[in-house]
C-alpha cells in the first residue's frame, strides 16, 4: 500500500529531474552579438550585447569590457579633451617661475590641471589631471607628453615621432612616476593647498 502511494511521487520526481537535465542542456552558453558598442553612453563603444538563451537576441549589456586601441590619435583626442574643461585660473609668479592652478568650483575645489614654467623661454611641464590622479604630463619645451593609468606610466609621446611608446626602462618609469606622484603637490603648495 505505501508502495503505491510512493511511486507516483517517484515518477514525479523522475520526471523533473530528466526535464531539468534536458532543458539544462537546450540551453546554449551565454555568446556575444554584435560588435562592441556604448550602452552605458560613455562615449565609447567598449560594451557588449550578450544572448543568454540562444534567440539571437541580445538580452543584457555587459559595460566596459573592451579596453580601446590606445594609438597617437587617441592619446590626442585625450589630451585636447583634458586641457579643453573649462576651469578658473590662477597665477603667482615667484621669481622668474610662473605657476598656473586651475580648478572646478566647487565645495572643494578639485584640481584639473596644474603648471610650472620658466617665464623667460617658455620651458616647464603641466599637469593633467583625470579624477584626482594626473592622466597626463606635457614637457613644454619639448613636445613630449607621458600618460598614467592610476598613477602607472602608460604611454609615452615624442612630439617628432608617430608612434606610442608603451615599453619603458626602470629609470623612465622611477622618473616619470615621480614626477606622477609629487609635481602637482609641489605646485599646489605655492598656491597654499
């Protein structure tokens, strides 16, 4: 008597078990669609559509997770986008230094770029910054600009050359992340910050 009782139940829970397996298995792995695109709208087309249950339709927006191809013409683009915010400027001049801080108003003013130059030849280095950390470092005199990625030197452009420099010694990079990490502050402080 229990047995009968019991078997529908058992057959029921077979049942579920080979349907979950078999739908476990209809189903096809998650696969992207498309070519990279900006569903977050930051400008930049490093997100992908991603297809979960095999339909062909994309289903949801993976963000970020294509790194661009960071060539001349982007570190560029970059540049001209950083020294381009608008911000309000000052100056000091202490002996023949001229100092420029420029800053987003605000409840704390943030900092988005900072320079130092020698004012009888133009020579010295600005500082751009991209959150609170410096994204970039342009040597006037020369033309050279060096970028960071929080705080790690990332790339190097030589004004007279085209192409991108990514492969640096130990000196360039104990020099240029020196520079990173304490060119800013030294300016700020003529300004009292």
């Amino acid at each position: 008597m229990t047995l009968v009782k019991l078997l529908p139940i058992a057959l029921l829970l077979l049942t579920s078990i080979v349907a979950g397996d078999s739908l476990a298995q209809s189903q096809q792995p998650s696969r992207q669609i498309g070519q990279g695109i900006d569903c977050d709208r930051d400008g930049q087309n490093d997100d992908l559509r991603v297809d979960d249950n095999g339909d062909g339709i994309p289903d949801r927006c993976l963000l970020n997770q294509i790194k661009p191809a960071m060539n001349r013409a982007n570190y560029d683009r970059e540049l001209k986008e950083l020294q381009a915010q608008p911000c309000e400027k000052a100056t000091k001049i202490v002996k023949n230094v001229s100092y420029m801080m420029c800053s987003l108003n605000g409840g704390s003013k943030i900092i988005i770029s900072a320079s130092e130059a020698l004012m009888e030849v133009g020579d010295g280095v600005g500082y751009w910054l991209k959150g609170n950390r410096v994204r970039a470092i342009v040597f006037f005199g020369s033309g050279h600009v060096v970028f960071f990625n929080r705080g790690v030197l990332e790339a190097q452009i030589v004004s007279y050359k085209a192409e991108v420099t990514t492969v640096f010694t130990a000196d360039e990079r104990q020099q240029f992340e020196g520079l990173e990490r304490n060119g800013v502050n030294k300016i700020l402080q003529i300004f009292g910050r």
